[in-house]
C-alpha cells in the first residue's frame, strides 16, 4: 500500500475518532505532520516516510489508535499545546 493511502487513513481516523476535532496535514522533509485542534488543544503528531513505507496498514491502525486514546487523555481544563509522538517509526 502506498504512502498517500496511508496518509489518507490516518486523516480519516483522526477525523472519525476525535469527533469536532481539526486535523490539518503537511508532508516536508521526509516527515508528515497532523496538526489536531481538540477540545481547546493542540497535537502535533508526526510519522517518517520510512515508518510508512516499513509499517502494514494493521500496524498503522493500532498506532494511530493509541496516540488517539493519548489524546482524549491528554485534554485538561489548563492545557493549550501537547506533542504526542507517533508509535510508528
């Protein structure tokens, strides 16, 4: 499976899971970066080209499920900004 259809699939989890979440995308220097606004926060998740290309779609669903469930953790009344870091790569 190529890079882009895998992109695509962390987009629409991201979007499905974190309901009234903003997911923004941008791909530079062999890196890809989801920016999520949620409840009042900001994520930054990011995955290397490599960690897509290595990793099957099963790996890349249970990593992207459990940086979602770092997110939903994460959300306090005082946050503003968190990185969560990918488990792929």
């Amino acid at each position: 499976m190529d890079t882009d259809v895998k992109v695509s699939l962390i987009l629409e989890r991201l979007n499905d899971r974190l309901h009234d979440a903003r997911v923004d995308y941008q791909c530079h220097a062999g890196t890809h970066e989801f920016l999520v606004l949620y409840s009042g926060s900001r994520f930054m998740i990011r995955f290397r080209e490599h960690a897509l290309v290595r990793k099957s779609t099963q790996e890349i669903e249970l990593a992207v499920a459990q940086i979602i469930d770092r997110v939903r953790r994460s959300i306090t009344p005082n946050a503003t900004n968190a990185r969560v870091s990918a488990a792929v790569g």
